[in-house]
C-alpha cells in the first residue's frame, strides 16, 4: 500500500481554524502523520478539544486523501 505524501508535513501546512491548531499545538502534534494515528476518542480527551474541533480536523484530513485511525 503507497504512503500518502502527506503524512510528513506539518501541520503548519494545514489550514486549520486557530482553535485546532492550538489544540495540536498544545497536544504535541507536530506532523499529519501524528494527527492521523489518532483516534476520535483521543482526539476528545485532548484539552479544548471538542466536536467542532474533531469534525475540523477530520474534514482537512479527508481533503487529504486520509482519516483518523479506526
């Protein structure tokens, strides 16, 4: 199975809204790749880190060509 390209960028490179960036900033999530290893489940149990956010993050990713670990 081909990597998708995407795994090693930043997240820097994602347009995120301000509030999801902080939240993976504040998380220690640097890369897509990280971002992209988590669970749903995870991702709520991150400070600030809620629906809105979530559906943010799986929205970008989906633009990707990827989704959160199942």
């Amino acid at each position: 199975e081909p990597k998708n390209e995407n795994l090693p960028k930043s997240i820097d490179e994602i347009e995120f809204t301000k509030r999801t960036y902080w939240v993976l900033q504040a998380a220690g999530i640097r890369t897509i790749g990280e971002l992209a290893e988590k669970k749903e489940t995870e991702l709520y149990k991150l400070r600030n880190c809620g629906r809105m956010t979530v559906r943010d993050i799986q929205a970008k990713l989906s633009e990707l060509g990827l989704t959160l670990k199942q």
